[in-house]
C-alpha cells in the first residue's frame, strides 16, 4: 500500500513541475501563418457549404428532368396510339 501511495505522489508532483503543452503547429499565439490558415479553412468551409447546396438543386433539378421526360413520353405514346385508331 506505502509503494502505491509513493507511487502516486510521484506521479503528482511529476505533472506538477511539467510545464503545460501546447497543441498545435504554431508557437506564437499571434502568428500570421495562423491566421492565413484559419482564414483559408472558414473559405473552405463556405465553398463545401455552397458546393453541398448546389448538388442538392442539381439533384432536384435532374430527378425532374427524369419526371418530366416519362411524363412526355406517356402523353406521346398516347397521342400516337389515339391518332393510329382514327381512320
């Protein structure tokens, strides 16, 4: 039990003296490379936005054309089938 608690106090008083990690690429916080790179993932980020919602309208827009396309269809075999049967 003394070497686990010993252990332990090691353990503590280790985390204490590390000094805290920064996570990231850039040391400075006001590093222009930084802000270059935040301003092209928010950019990039409002293209997949638009790219995203303009598939989406495409999407409609050709499932309607495939509608639109059997709608027509039907109608012109029936206007044919209607004007084959008249003398």
């Amino acid at each position: 039990m003394k070497h686990i608690l010993l252990k332990l106090i090691i353990v503590f008083l280790l985390t204490a003296t590390i000094p805290p990690v920064h996570g990231g690429w850039f040391d400075k916080k006001e590093d222009p490379s930084q802000k270059r790179l935040v301003q092209v993932e928010q950019e990039l980020t409002q293209q997949r936005k638009a790219n995203d919602s303009l598939s989406v309208i495409i999407g409609i827009l050709g499932i309607g054309c495939v509608l639109l396309l059997v709608i027509g269809t039907a109608l012109g075999s029936k206007i044919r089938r209607h004007h084959e049967h008249q003398p």
